[in-house]
C-alpha cells in the first residue's frame, strides 16, 4: 500500500529539462506537503528511481522527461517506463503526472490498465519557450506553471480530476497574463499564448478521476539521513 | 498587439469578427491561420526559441516552425488547430468588449 504523505519528484535537467524542473522545485518550495523524494539531474535515473520507489513507496509520482506514445524517458533520456515492460507494475496503486511528449497518448491508459490509480500527462508534442534561461523570467516558466499546478493540486490532497481541472484553469490564467495582463507587452507574448494554447489543449487525464493521496500533516520529516544511508542521493523535502 | 489594425489582415480580421466566423470554409481558416502565424514568426530572430519533450528532443528556430506550418506537418497542424482556437478566444474578447 503506497505511502499516501510520500511523493516522489523525477527532476532531470539534461537536453532541455531544466526548464521543467527549475520551476517544479520552485513549486515544491512553495506549495510542498508531506514527505517529498526529489531525485535531480544524474540522480534522476532508472536504477535511483527503482530505488526510491522501492524504499519510499509513494503514493504520487511526478516526473519530467522526453518521451513517445510508448516511452518514458528521464536523464540523458535514458528509458525508464514503456509500455509492456514489466516496470509498468511498479506505477501500481499511485497516482501518475509525467511531464513529457505524448505519454499520454498510450503509456498512461497501459500504467492504469496495470494498476495504476491515475495518469495525468500529454496526448501530442508539448512545447516550452527557451529563448530565456531556465527560471529567469515568467516566460521560461510560463507552461510548467501551468502543467505543475496538477502536481500541486495533488499534493494538496484534490482528486486526479480536480488536479486535471485546476491545470486547464492555470493554462487559462497564464494565457491571459500573455493575451490581455501584465505580460501583453513582451516581446514573444504572442508566442507565447500560442504554446500555452496548444499545451493546454494536449493535457488528459486516464484512470480513477476520485483518486488523491490524503491530505498530509505539514509537518511529517523524511531524516536526510535515511535517504543517504540508502545510498542514493534524494532531497527529502519536509514541511 | 494580435493585428494591426488598419492592415490587410485587420481589415479581413474585422470582417470575419462582425460576421462571427473565421472563415467560409475550413481551408479558408486553414489558410488564415498560416497567415497569421506567418506574419508572427518571421518577425523574430532566427535562433532557437522553442522545445518539445519528444524523444528525441527537438528545439524549433521560427524559421523551422513556419516550415512545418506551411507543410501542414503534424506539429505544422497542431499549431494550426492552436491558432484556430487562438482566433476564436480573440473574437470572444472582443464580443464581449
């Protein structure tokens, strides 16, 4: 039985990713609940994943990476999850977000076929805005914003659809920031309310659309410890 | 600033705005979102500005973007269909101005 006040955050940074996961760890500041497992940049591999997961048991796992409609990829995009692999079982009883092209086109409706309670992701090619370096500026961040606010909602103990609804309204309000706010003015707005249109429109959602983790005590503490004796460098976030 | 107003393409925009439509047909919207994603990109510098998180990971410079529009490849068709979606959010706007 997955561990409803533990998550597990798969933050790789090469060929691009840093964009995505300089802002979720920028989210998990803010807005973290319960024990949170983040495994960041070459930490983010298979065998360190298979780990944490093993030892930890999260009952949420949000992760970041390129992908296809069968594949999942995280650091130096090695595979991690494809369909048909036997890994498949290990997403049993948790609630799944990947961040990543098209996963949601086939590899989520398999991760729940094989028990997992619910799947967020991508249908199609999902498109972030690098003229700007990772983090420096509302526009770089701009679509992560709005995709991890799920893995916020989620946190916070809302449903797999509530979190899926809550990220199409974070789509809406960083568009309007773009179209008609703040924003109207940058140089690249226009583009800008273009990807987020086309990010918002790919996002899904398969599964049990009731499954949450409880909403956790502020206060649970993961010792740092722990997460090093096991010999794999995580990042136990506490609130 | 979506379309200058008083240009060509805000002149057929106003039309299409006061008629409620895009267009008569779905090739003529076809045809108005490349216009107008036309007149987007080749505005910015040509040098990287857009990823995807494919496998393999691809990065897009507004001149390789406007390419797969004008070929109507699949990501050339899904910034089309965006567009499309992007006008009608517009013409909501400016009905409720």
């Amino acid at each position: 039985m997955p561990q409803s006040s533990v998550s597990l955050f798969i933050l790789p940074r090469k060929h691009y990713l840093e964009y995505g996961s300089c802002v979720a760890k920028h989210l998990l500041r803010q807005h973290g609940r319960g024990t949170i497992i983040a495994l960041e940049g070459d930490e983010a591999s298979p065998e360190s994943i298979d780990r944490a997961i093993q030892q930890y048991d999260p009952a949420f796992i949000f992760g970041i990476g390129h992908g296809k409609p069968d594949l999942y990829t995280v650091e130096c995009t090695q595979e991690y999850l494809r369909v048909g692999s036997p890994r498949e079982e290990l997403m049993k009883g948790r609630i799944i977000h990947l961040n990543s092209c098209y996963t949601g086109a086939r590899l989520g409706s398999s991760l729940v076929a094989k028990g997992a309670l619910a799947f967020l992701g991508s249908v199609e090619p999902f498109y972030f805005y690098i003229a700007e370096p990772p983090c420096s500026s509302r526009a770089s961040m701009t679509v992560f914003l709005a995709e991890h606010q799920a893995a916020v909602s989620i946190l916070s103990g809302r449903s797999a659809r509530q979190a899926h609804v809550d990220r199409l309204h974070a789509y809406e309000r960083e568009i309007e920031h773009w179209l008609t706010g703040p924003g109207r003015d940058h140089p690249h707005a226009p583009l800008l309310t273009r990807i987020l249109q086309i990010d918002q429109s790919i996002a899904v959602m398969r599964g049990k659309g009731e499954a949450s983790i409880a909403p956790p005590a502020r206060a649970a503490i993961l010792p740092v410890q722990m997460a090093t004796a096991i010999g794999f460098a995580a990042i136990a976030l506490s609130w | 600033m979506e379309v200058q107003r008083g240009s060509p393409l805000g002149e057929r925009l106003q039309v299409l705005v006061e008629a409620g439509r895009l267009g008569t047909t779905a090739l003529e919207e076809i045809q108005l979102a490349k216009i107008r994603l036309r007149e987007l990109l080749q505005r910015m510098p040509e040098k990287p500005i857009i990823a995807t998180l494919t496998v393999p990971p691809r990065t897009f410079t507004p001149g390789q973007l406007l390419r797969e529009i004008e070929l109507e490849t699949p990501v050339g068709r899904q910034w089309i269909q965006a567009e499309l979606q992007h006008v009608k959010r517009i013409l909501q706007l400016a009905r409720r101005a």
